[in-house]
C-alpha cells in the first residue's frame, strides 16, 4: 500500500470549474515526488487535498491509509497534524517567535513543546546557531530551513513542500535543495510542488498537471 | 517544556509583539474599569454620605406621644427610642416641652406681661437638628445651666430684648417672676422666632412636668434602609410613642438619590458600551493582522478552539490587568470625588474591587468574542497562498 493514494480524485469548484479532473496517483513511501505545471493547473488543489486541507468532490484521497474524503475540519487537522509536515514558498514563521520557538510552536500543538528536540531540528539545517533569533533577522534561505526543521520536528510521514525554493535566490536555493536531497536520503517521503525543472528533476518521479489533468508521470 | 509554559511563552511573546494595539486596548478598560469603579465606589457609600449632606436639612423624624396611650412623652421613652438607632445613624436628638409663660415687655412703657411659648430644650442639639437657624449669641452646650434664656427674633424685636438683657418670665406654677440672662437670639423663619428657649431641666420645673416631653426631633442618616419602615418596626416594638418621619425631608432625600442613582446607571451602561466598542474594534483589527499567523497555526494542527483560547488568554489577561489598575486609578478618583463633594473619604471596598476585576475581564470577553469568532471561518490553505 502506498503512502499517498489518490482515485479517480476530482475537485469542482462552482458547480463546473473542475481544478482537479479525475486524478489517480499513488506514492510511496520513503519517495521524492514533484508536482509540475503551470499556473491554474490544479498543483495547489492537489497540494491543500494531500494536506489535508480540502476534501475532493469525488474520487478517495487515502493518506497513509486514511481515506480523508469524508472526514471533517477536525478529524482532517488531526490527520495533518500527525502525518504531514509542511513547508510554505512564503516560509511562514510566526514574526514574534524566535526559531526555535516556531519550531517548538508545531510540537506545541502536535504534543508536547521539547526545547532541546527542537534545537537539534536546527541543528540539522544548520541554524543551530540562529536558534534565538527572530525570523525578521534571517535571511530568506535561513527562514526556509527553519521550515523545514518545524517540518520534521514531529517525524510526519510526508514533507509536503509547496514551491520551497520559488523565494530564494540561486544560493539558497542550493542549500535547500540538498537539504530536501539529504532527507530523501534518510528516508523521508518528500511531495513538492515546484516550477523549477531543475530542482522538479530532482525528484525520483515528476507528475505533470495541466488543466486539472495529470498528463504525464516519468514513472 | 511544559505544554502550558509554551502556552504562556506564545502569549507573552504576542501581547508584546502588538505595542500599540494592546496599549490601546488596555487603556480602553483601564479608562472604562476606572471610571465605572469610581463611580460604584462613591455608590456604595452615597446613601451614607449624601443622608449626611441631607442632613443640613434638619431633623427627619419627629417623635410623639402615641395619641391613644398617653398625652406625654417622657424622657425614658425618648432613651428607648434612641436605643433603636446606632451611633454612626444618630446625628442628633432634641426633647422638646412646650409651655406657656408670661414675659415682661421691655417696649410699653408699664413694662407689661406679654404670653410666650415657651420651649425647654437642650441647646448642644440645635446645630445637629435645626442646622439652618441662624443664632447671634451663644448657646450654651451644659444641660444644667439654670439662668440663661435663648429667645426668637420676634420675640426679641416685639419685647424689646437684646444679648445681655435680664428677661423675666412667669409660668402658672411659678411665684412671681423668674430672672434669666438673654444669650442668644434665634432667626428660624418660622414658628420658633416667636418663642423663648430654656434648657429643658427648667422648664421641666417652670411648668411641674418633670420628665416630660411634648415631642422630640431625632436627625437620622439611613443606610440605604427605608426610614420610613424602620419608623413602623420601632412603632410596633415600643408602645406609647409614634415616632413619624418628617415627609417633606425624608422622601425629597429618597428623590434626590434615586435620581442619583438613576444617572449613575446610565452612565455605567454607557461607559460599558463604549469600552466594549473600542475592545471590540482593536481586537478585530488585531485578529485581521494575525490572519496569517492563524492560518499557519491551524495548518501546523491547530484547531479553532486552540487559537480561539489563545486570543481569549490574551484578552483575559489585558482585561484582569487592565481591570485591576482601572480599580486602584478608579479609587483614586472616588476618593477625589468624596472630597470635592462629600469633604470625606470613600471607603475601600473589597467587593467593589473584585467586582471590577470580574467585570474587566468579562467586558474584554464579549468585545472580543466576535473578532474571535472569525477564527473559525480562516482557511489556511487560502490565506497561506496570499489569496
């Protein structure tokens, strides 16, 4: 069974304006895959439906074995709060919140805050030594990999990763790349979303969507 | 970490992060908690200080023998009644017995006998109980002085008596003509310009009514009890004496503080109502320039009730402080209130304290249960695309 399982997954806006039209897709775990298209071709539809935060019009969405399509607001945080973590284009840091603390802020409503686990997240990006500062004193690619450490601070069982280099300049970029390379390595499962082709072929599977339609997959 | 140390790390962190907004906020129910506890201050204490204002009317009750029972009074009665009122409620009490006497006029030439009402009285109850008259001379405040004789206006122009004049005075028990010192004269404007004032113990004498009394006036401060009621429960306790109240003083007291706190009403309510507003308004700008934090909190597994406590703590907190400082700034002005207005302090008050604490913090809930509500409807997955 795959970690991620979409069947025949539509989601219509309005009555008619199909973002996503009938779209079957399976991933696996410990597996890299982008999501690839333009504008308006149903990348994000498909990102708020594995992260749980939509529910499509028809099809199953089964996330590690959970189908999510009949679950409510509730049960589907809940089921994002245990299995996915997230990492934004747009970082988002709480602006008040050191880094350590906004990486504690995701233990905080998944468990328990852990100062010295949270640390070691930073540790790992290698902003161990930025952990008391606050997001307004990092630069875009430190704010990026302090995503990534709330991302994996609660071992989710998929990183879902939302165009996470489309804020950062070439460096940075790099950084974050072989970031989301090394955990791919450790084993985690990793599904982004991206414009970039470099970074898209990157993944071990590229899926490309247009018009709501998955039109091609490498594998 | 303790999940609730994180808790209070989240909030402290926000309240600081918005200087301006919680500024704003705090002072709207630092402002609002104060005024309103300042006026509930002086409130508690109204009834007792604006009686004692009253007071400068006169005597308020009026005490009489019961007509059916006895033609008199006596001086045992009197005690008995006074017994029923406690220190701080009495402010004064003044026997009277009335006769009638003859007084020499000084203005015919043969110094002719004219009748006066005469009144024995204890003269240190005449400023407590008939504050407003007016008295040239002294009154001497010794009850067992013998020779000294205060006497009306009119009495003193139609006689002809000055201060220091030797009046004489005879009663139908008396042989001949008593002599009595002239040591005050009474303006009253009304009935009393027309007597003359002995103390009490020599009229009792002058007249052989010893231990009598024909009325007495008592000046009573209530404490927010009907002074009315409180007249009929020492009516049916004590038989033989009818003690009244005196309509005019007492129910014009009861007008002027209803009305009082009538006004103080309507200025709490809308106090309130413009605390609430100004709360409500930051607070909703508050949670409009915290979308996007919201939203990425209920993506990191956050529910609507999480963030929703979140933003009530805060508001708890500002309300409590806020609350707590608004009382002891509140204070402050009921005790400049008390002196401007009332020349004493106002009492501290733990109730009034813990009931603006209370209040501060369920004003900042209700102004902020609507700019909260919308929590509910933040999508994070539009909100965190900027849409």
């Amino acid at each position: 069974m795959g970690l991620i399982t979409l069947e025949n997954v539509s989601k219509i806006y309005d009555g008619d304006v199909r973002a996503l039209d009938d779209v079957s897709l399976e991933i696996k775990h410990g597996e890299w895959v982008s999501i690839m298209g333009p504008s308006g071709s149903g990348k994000s539809t498909m990102l708020n439906l594995i992260g749980c935060m939509d529910t499509p019009s028809k099809g199953v969405v089964k996330i590690d074995g959970i189908d999510i399509s009949k679950l409510n607001k509730k049960e589907l945080t809940k089921v994002r709060r245990e299995k996915i973590g997230l990492v934004f284009q747009q970082f988002h840091l709480v602006p008040y919140l050191t880094a350590v603390e906004n990486v504690m802020v995701a233990q905080y409503y998944h468990s328990m805050a852990d100062e010295e686990e949270a640390l070691k997240a930073l540790e790992r990006v290698g902003l161990g030594h930025r952990a008391n500062h606050l997001p307004k004193e990092l630069s875009g690619g430190e704010q990026q990999r302090v995503c990534i450490a709330r991302a994996l601070i609660n071992y989710p069982k998929l990183i879902l990763a939302d165009e996470p280099t489309g804020n950062l300049d070439k460096e940075n970029e790099q950084i974050v790349v072989d970031l989301f390379e090394e955990l791919h390595r450790q084993g985690h499962s990793i599904l982004m979303v991206t414009h970039d082709p470099k970074v898209g072929q990157l993944a071990q599977r590229q899926i490309i969507l247009e018009h709501g339609k998955k039109l091609e997959s490498n594998k | 970490m303790k999940k609730w140390k994180m808790f209070l790390r989240m909030i402290s962190q926000a309240l600081k992060e918005r200087k301006s907004r919680v500024a704003i906020v705090f002072f709207a129910i630092v402002v609002g908690i104060g005024v309103i506890s300042a006026l509930f201050s002086v409130y508690y204490d109204i009834n007792i200080k604006m009686s004692k204002e009253l007071r400068t009317y006169g005597a308020n009750l009026a005490l009489k023998p019961n007509s059916d029972q006895a033609q008199n009074l006596s001086l045992n009665e009197l005690e008995r009644v006074i017994a029923e009122f406690s220190q701080e409620e009495l402010v004064g009490y003044r026997p009277n017995l009335y006769g009638i006497a003859e007084v020499e006029s000084q203005v015919s030439v043969f110094k002719s006998n004219k009748p006066v009402v005469l009144v024995g009285t204890w003269f240190d109850q005449i400023d407590k109980i008939n504050p407003y008259w007016q008295i040239e001379g002294e009154l001497s405040i010794n009850h067992d002085i013998k020779d000294e004789v205060v006497i009306g206006r009119d009495v003193a122009e139609k006689l002809g008596y000055d201060i220091g004049d030797k009046l004489k005075l005879a009663t139908e028990n008396t042989w001949g003509s008593e002599e009595f010192l002239v040591t005050a004269i009474v303006e009253t404007g009304d009935d009393a310009d027309n007597r003359i004032f002995l103390n009490l113990g020599v009229v009792e004498r002058l007249l052989a009514k010893e231990g009598q009394l024909n009325t007495a006036y008592l000046s009573v401060i209530s404490k927010g009890e009907d002074l009315k009621e409180k007249a009929a429960k020492i009516n049916q306790k004590l038989s033989g004496v009818e003690l009244e109240t005196i309509q005019k003083i007492a129910s014009s007291e009861g007008k002027v503080l209803d009305k009082i706190k009538s006004l103080m009403y309507l200025v709490v309510m809308v106090i309130l109502l413009s605390t609430l507003l100004c709360v409500s308004t930051t607070m909703m700008t508050i949670v409009a320039e915290r979308k996007e934090e919201i939203a990425l909190k209920k993506a990191l597994g956050a529910e609507n009730q999480d963030v929703i406590i979140e933003f009530l703590t805060e508001a708890i907190i500002l309300g409590g402080i806020g609350g707590l400082v608004g009382y002891g700034l509140g204070f402050v002005g009921a005790q400049l209130i008390g002196k401007s207005v009332f020349d004493s302090a106002i009492s501290f008050r733990s109730m009034v304290m813990t009931s603006s604490f209370i209040l501060s913090i369920v004003v900042s809930c209700i102004a902020s249960t609507l700019p909260v509500s919308r929590v509910v409807d933040i999508d994070p997955a539009v909100t965190l695309k900027g849409e």
